[in-house]
C-alpha cells in the first residue's frame, strides 16, 4: 500500500498510529543511555527494539552490543560478510541482506503491536547517521538510514542525554 509519497507502507494497510517512534541515541559510556545492551535490560524500555551492526554470518561477527542474547528484540542489521569482509560498497547482495534484515524487523513490528519504538546508535552528531563501523562504505550506512527512516512515518528523533551534542 502507497502512502501517498510513493513510499511504501510497511505495515500492509492504512498506518493509523503512523509506526513506532525512532530513535537514534548517542553512546556514551557502559551502563547508562546509549549503551544499548544497558538499555535492553531496563524495565523501562521493555516496549523497544534495538537494531545494531553485525555481519550477515553470526557465528563470524563478535557480538559488539552484547544484544544477540536478546533475539526477540535486538535486530542485526549486516554489514560485514565472512566471505567478503565489510561491505565495501552497495553491491546487490550487501543490499538483499539488509533488505532483509528489514524485512524481518517489519514482520515483527507488524505482528507485536506492543513494541513502540526502535533505537538504533549513532556517534557523529548527526541522527541521520548511523553508529559507523570504520570499514563499512558510506553508501552501506546511508542505505541503511534510508531503511530506517521508512520503519516508521514519524520522524527520526535522538534520545537526548546529558552528552548528546547534535549539530
């Protein structure tokens, strides 16, 4: 379904609530906002889903989040392949594994209405980027953006803390 703006609905009909909140947070040190293996922990968030970089191969990729234990609410999101190493450009098979990795979380989303927001990492004081991972092209990070950007129809926003510095 056409939301108008030649997106496509995610959610398989009308989007009365417009999708889950997301937001981007800034990591700023262990066991506190921002750390997302904290958070997922936290009674307070137990409404959220978290996406975070790994590789397309679990038994390659170091668990850097410490999420993985999470399954039903972490989502990785692949950057990296053990065959080819980090996505060093937007090839059409980088692109198919992050496809689908959003196309899991959105069945997820569209099947357990009670989770209501997403949070995914960023670092540059800008929440239109990413958490980057040193080795992964830009076009990779800005691919994904675009595909967290269409999770929802609300507006990305940051979770603002103490340290959060934006701009």
């Amino acid at each position: 379904m056409n939301n108008g703006d030649g997106r496509l609905n995610v959610y398989g009909g009308p989007n009365v609530y417009g999708g889950p909140n997301v937001y981007g947070v800034k990591y700023d040190g262990k066991n506190k906002i921002g750390d997302l293996e904290w958070m997922i922990a936290q009674p307070d968030f137990k409404n959220a889903i978290f996406l975070y970089c790994d590789s397309d191969d679990v038994f390659f990729s170091r668990d850097l989040y410490g999420l993985r234990q999470h399954k039903r609410r972490a989502f990785p999101i692949p950057v990296c392949s053990e065959t080819n190493g980090c996505f060093s450009g937007l090839s059409i098979y980088n692109k198919l594994m992050i496809n689908m990795a959003f196309n899991h979380l959105r069945d997820f989303i569209k099947d357990n209405s009670d989770f209501d927001t997403v949070f995914y990492s960023f670092d540059t004081g800008d929440i239109r980027v990413l958490h980057e991972h040193p080795f992964v092209c830009p076009s990779v990070i800005s691919y994904i953006m675009t595909k967290i950007r269409e999770i929802s129809d609300k507006p990305v926003q940051w979770l603002k803390t103490r340290s959060t510095k934006i701009g």
